[in-house]
C-alpha cells in the first residue's frame, strides 16, 4: 500500500495538464468560430510556436550570446537550419503565388543597420528578442515582464517616427527570387554556418538533439503561418499595434505620422487585434510559453534581487528593442529568420549588425547589474 502511494505521488498531475490542454484548444475553437477559422489557425500557429521556443529552449538571443561568450554556435546553427527549410518553400512559393503572399521584403539604409545594431545590444541587454520577450513574459519572467510593455510603446514610436529615419538614405530593395535566389540563399546560409564551426570551440559543433527538433518544428510553424497569414511570421507590427489602438482609445490623434495615418494601418488600428495576423501569432507565443511552463509548475518565479540601475535599464531597453526594431523592419523573427529565408538582402544586413550590436549588449549586461537577473 505505501509502495503504490508513492507511485501515486510521483504521478504526473493528469487533470491540471488535461485542463491546460482543453483551455488551448477551446481558445483555438472560440476564435475560428467568433473570427474565422484563419484566425483560429493563426492563433493554434502561435501556441505551437510559443510552445516550441520555451518548451525546446529555442531563441535568438541566447545563442549570439553563447557563441560570443563560449565560441558556442550550435543554437545559431539551429537557427540557420530552420531558416534554409523555410527558405525552400517560400522562395518558390512566392515567386508562384506573388499576387497572394508577400515576403519580409525592406531596403537596407543607415536606419536599418543602426536599428539593428541597438536591437541586437538591447537583446542581450534583457536576454530576450522580440520573440524571445514574448515567450519569457508567457513563462512569468519578471525582466520580460516589465520590458514587454516599453517594447509595445517603443514599437509605436518608432512606427511613428519611420519615414523620418527612412528618408535619411537607403538602397533599393534586393530580393533574391526563384530558383537562382533560392540557391544564392541556401549558399549563404551554408558560409555563415562553415565559418561558425571553424569559429566554435572544441567538442561544441554538436547541434543536440532538441534544437534538430525545434528547428524542424519552427519551420514548419512558420511555413504554416506564411500559408495561412499569407505573409512570413512577425512581431514587432503586432506589438506596436497594442499601443496604437490604446492611444487612439484614449483620444490621441495619430494623422500626424505617416505610418499610423497610412489607409492599411487606419483599418488596422480600428479594427479587433483578434483580426491582425501579427497580434494572433504573438498572442500565441505568450500563450504557448504560459502553458509549458505552467504544464512544468514553474510560472512562480520571484522578484530577482537587482539593482535600481537594473530596472531603469530594462524599462529603457524595452523601449530601444521596440524603436529599434521598427526602424530596422522586424527584430531576429521578421528581419533577420523571415528576410532571409523569403530573399531579402536586409536580412543579411540586420543578421551581420545585429550580432555585431549583440558583442556590445554582452559587454554592457554585467555593467547594468543584470547579470544573474533571469
């Protein structure tokens, strides 16, 4: 009897995670019957993605980390990896179906670069991208949490602001398309991840087993939410959405920006967030995240023990990865991951200052007292 009492404690809590999945799939179903069942794709796009980057450990911002701190580049690896899958699906795709789908397509400019260079430092700043900010407030990180809000505002302003950046100079738009474009991208990818296992140190070119596995999934989920959304996976639009739609309902004017007075962005803004794409997907990140770590028991994190100079830090740098981000046209998923692999040069452009923004943020975390923080 004690013996199968024991069994029975060790068991895992069935009706808990039972109920977690019932609440996902109910969510799921109210949406695609009150919105339409793209819009309950979308969201099921999102858990699933959500799900996968906390589940998986999957990210943005902790490999850049690891291999500039270890010569670890097993998660950038990964990640170059889920991109070339997406790229040899979209690439064709959109070249077939142009009048249907879009790609992440922008130009590069001094704007571009420097946003991303300040994301890519912001980043490491909180440990989190705009993806990664996502997920981590999902799992009840107490940083992300208080970053995701400035992150939204500074996505605002810097939609706001856009034109005014864009005007100081940029190229023409490059997309590498068709078949060409497609091997010209995959050629790519494969240089980047040659030069990061000559750079990596010794007995760290291993990809381990689950980031083979979130890079099949998060490929798959990104090629799910291009089919169904009709435009690659993003976030950054999303997030300065929130903002634009609490502005207006507290009475604020937005015809003075050029972005927000847009016609496409007027109907955006007027319209429910449960009929935006980008909000969707990004609702589901943060769903995703609660319910691994609530399936885990570990939504209750404390209140790490940081400095005030740590706090006023991440309210600032929340608010740079949202500025910054809209100035370089998406942060790691809409630039860097959904550039490359729909043939943006940007992508390119935003992976190289990017990383190198995220030598600075690496130098600058420790400074700021946010080291040991997460």
């Amino acid at each position: 009897m004690t013996e199968a009492v024991a069994v029975a404690r060790h068991m895992p809590p069935l009706l808990p995670r039972a109920t977690l999945i019932g609440a996902a799939l109910l969510m799921v179903g109210l949406l695609a019957v009150t919105a339409g069942a793209r819009y309950g794709l979308l969201l099921a796009v999102g858990l699933g993605l959500g799900m996968t980057l906390e589940g998986l450990r999957f990210g943005f911002a902790g490999p850049s980390r690891a291999m500039i701190l270890r010569r670890d580049p097993a998660g950038l690896l990964a990640q170059l990896i889920a991109i070339g899958l997406v790229a040899t699906v979209a690439i064709p795709l959109l070249a077939s179906r142009s009048e249907e789908m879009i790609g992440a397509h922008a130009p590069v400019g001094f704007a571009m670069v420097g946003g991303a260079f300040v994301f890519g430092a912001a980043m490491q700043v909180v440990l989190g991208c705009g993806s990664g900010t996502l997920v981590n407030a999902g799992a009840g990180n107490p940083v992300a949490l208080v970053a995701l809000p400035f992150f939204a505002i500074g996505s605002f302003a810097g939609a706001y602001h856009l034109f005014w950046w864009t005007d100081l100079g940029t190229l023409p738009e490059i997309v590498l398309t068709g078949v060409p474009g497609l091997v010209i991208t995959l050629a790519g990818l494969v240089a980047v991840g040659s030069v990061l296992l000559w750079l990596a140190a010794p007995g760290t070119r291993r990809i381990p087993r689950r980031l083979w596995l979130a890079a099949l999934l998060v490929a798959g989920l990104a090629i799910a939410n291009l089919l169904v959304a009709g435009q690659p996976w993003g976030v950054v639009y999303g997030l300065g959405l929130w903002t634009a739609k609490a502005a207006t309902a507290a009475g604020a004017d937005l015809s003075g920006s050029l972005f927000w007075s847009a016609p496409a962005n007027v109907e955006r803004v007027s319209e429910s967030l449960l009929t935006d794409v980008t909000s969707v997907t990004n609702i589901g990140l943060i769903g995703g995240a609660f319910l691994i770590a609530a399936w885990r028991g570990g939504l209750e994190q404390g209140l790490p023990k940081l400095p005030a100079r740590a706090w006023i830090a991440t309210v600032v740098t929340g608010l740079l990865l949202g500025y910054s981000s809209r100035l370089a046209f998406g942060c790691n998923v809409g630039a860097f991951f959904s550039g490359i692999s729909t043939g943006s040069l940007h992508g390119w452009a935003w992976f190289a200052a990017g990383f190198a923004g995220s030598v600075a943020g690496v130098k600058l975390r420790p400074w700021l007292g946010l080291e040991g923080g997460r």
